[in-house]
C-alpha cells in the first residue's frame, strides 16, 4: 500500500494530500500537491527540463509514460510492494517526481526529506530504494552515521551528473551497492543503469528500450516512457551491444584540438582525484577555446580563490604527469562562482563565456 511519510505522519489518500498542514516547506508541498493530482487519476503533468545543455523549456509527460518508466525499473531491479523507499531530491524536478512516482506505482512507502547535502541524517529509517546526487552521496560517505545507512540501502541509484573516479572508487571501497544512472526529463527519468564497479562503467537499458547511434554516433533512445518518437541525444557513446553501451561525453562539449577530439568529462574524471588533493571540494571542468594555432585549446576552470603560485605549480606538474599532451590544460582559470541552471546544474557554456 503506498504511503508518503513525513515528520512522523502518514499521507496515502487523496483526502490527506488535500488537508495538507498549513506550515509545509516548498518542497513538501511540490510533493504533495503532485501525489493529490496523481491519485485523483491526472492524465499528464507540466515539467520544466534542467537547462543543463541549453534554455529549459516546459515539456508534457504523459502519465503513462511515467507509469512505464516505473515499471521498467520495477522489471530491472524486482522491486515490489515491501520496498521501503527514501525521497532526497527535489520533487519539483523530474528525478524527485519519479521518486513519488515510483512509490505510487510500486504500492511502496516512501519517506520525504528535504534535498539537503547529507539526507541520510535526516531519513529516519534506511530505504531499500534511495536516489541521489554525487554531491549528496560524496556528504554522507564522509559521515560514519550516513555512511553506514548508505551501506544498508539494497539499490541506490546516482544521477545528475556524472562520478568521478575519486568519487567512484570511494563508493565501490565502501562496498555501496549503486548504479549510476542515464537519461533526461525528455525521457522521464533513466532509461539505462551501470552497476558502479573499478572498471569503465557499461550501461544497461531497462526492459523495453531500445537504442541506436546516429552519424555522430550519438544516442538516439526509443522506449515507452519517452514516448512515440525517437529522442536523439547528443551523448556520444560506444554502442556495445543491442542493449548495452559507454557513455564517452556530450558530442557539444568535445574539443577539436589540433585535429584530436577531447571529451571534457573524461579528462575531468582522471583529473579529480590530483585537484581533490589541492582544492577539496572545488568544483571544476575542463573546456576548449578558441586558438589561433590549434583551433581550439584545452582549458581548466575552477571554481574559488586562485592558489598560491607553488601549489599551481604542483598542481600544473602533476596534471601533466597524468594527461597527455593534447590533454593538457594550456590554461587553468579561478572562477569565484559558476554559472548555474535554475536547477543547480553547471551551465559550462555561460561560465566560459564569462572569462
């Protein structure tokens, strides 16, 4: 039977979810206003994208697209009616919508907390099913308490953006059964999951999805939950089989550097371990620009206070150690804040349009 929990009470009709307490918080609200519309049979639902990539735009998600995102992650994971789940994501954007959805579909209880840097804190007991972003997940590694619930959760899905490998050997030491998670609001959630281990990370598409590769070789994903047509994508990947694939980066983001193709999020992923060591915490990426010699550069930006001119010297000696030399950041920029989607996304093409 679902049932939403919420600082020590329990909503499950539509009756509860209309004489909601006055005093809820925003997200709280978002959440329930959204359950009361589900359960009262509502046929589809407005949905703003993350404008990671580009302006958001408000798009129309079926309900039965959400029900067949639901029951294919149902299908992968065999999840059912006895699955204790735990809602930490912002309900007024897809990934915490879906959490809800899930829940209602699955006829599990479901607990709501806010979408906080370290939500285990506040989930009173530990979910068999929890979603969340690496920065929620990198937080609760770093606590004994969170990090020993996480260690508890049956299947935790990771979304947002992609790990690091810092981030991703941290998990797989912790012995956290997680998956990293692949899709869009276009296609109402994930679509594929790869299991969270030391080697490069395969994906796997959930039941009833199907995927190809255009002349980019950029994804293209056909499925019940995103609808009719085709969403073409512009994830350039390593197609591996009818139902399994690599993801390599955005074909937008790739740099064209004296003829060789660089993806940023590659490079960022074998860098962040050596800038965790000088700057814990700073968020970065890697970038190109345009040049007069190689067409375009290699950069690095990173957000906060510039470093003192010997540790950027390290930093630069042990980045070079790492990359190769069409790799290498010819520049690296400090940034005192990032540009961000009204999500909280990184919007890289406006924080390098900043410079």
């Amino acid at each position: 039977m679902f049932q939403l929990k919420f600082q020590n009470q329990t909503f499950s009709t539509v009756a509860d979810f209309k004489h909601q307490p006055s005093d809820l918080p925003d997200f709280a609200r978002s959440a329930f206003e959204f359950c009361r519309d589900w359960l009262e049979g509502k046929d589809f639902f407005q949905q703003k994208t993350s404008g990671s990539t580009g302006t958001p735009k408000i798009i129309r998600l079926e309900r039965s697209q959400m029900i067949a995102s639901a029951l294919a992650t149902k299908g992968f994971f065999g999840t059912g009616e006895n699955t204790k789940m735990g809602c930490c994501l912002n309900p007024e954007y897809i990934a915490g919508k879906m959490m809800l959805v899930r829940a209602m579909v699955w006829e599990s209880e479901i607990e709501l907390v806010e979408a906080s840097s370290n939500p285990m804190s506040e989930i009173s007991e530990t979910p068999d099913f929890l979603a969340m972003v690496p920065l929620q997940v990198e937080q609760s590694l770093s606590e004994k308490g969170s990090l020993e619930q996480l260690q508890k959760v049956k299947n935790l899905i990771i979304g947002g953006a992609p790990l690091s490998e810092n981030l991703k050997a941290r998990i797989v030491k912790s012995g956290i059964h997680a998956f990293q998670t692949y899709g869009m609001t276009e296609t109402v959630s994930h679509i594929a999951l790869a299991k969270i281990t030391a080697e490069h990370m395969t994906y796997r598409t959930l039941p009833g999805v199907v995927i190809g590769v255009d002349e980019r070789e950029a994804l293209w994903i056909k499925s019940p939950m995103s609808g009719p047509l085709p969403v073409q994508t512009n994830d350039q990947v390593i197609l591996l089989s009818k139902n399994t694939f690599q993801w390599l980066g955005r074909v937008d983001f790739v740099i064209n550097s004296g003829g060789v193709k660089i993806h940023p999020e590659i490079l960022e992923a074998k860098a962040s371990g050596i800038i965790e060591k000088f700057l814990p915490d700073s968020q970065f990426f890697f970038a190109g620009i345009k040049d007069e010699k190689l067409g375009e550069k290699v950069i690095l930006l990173i957000e906060g206070t510039e470093l003192d001119s010997n540790s950027l010297g390290d930093l630069k000696d042990k980045l070079k150690a790492e990359l190769n030399r069409f790799e290498n950041p010819k520049e690296i920029f400090f940034v005192n804040r990032f540009t961000r989607t009204p999500s909280g996304k990184l919007d890289r093409n406006k924080t390098v349009q900043s410079l």
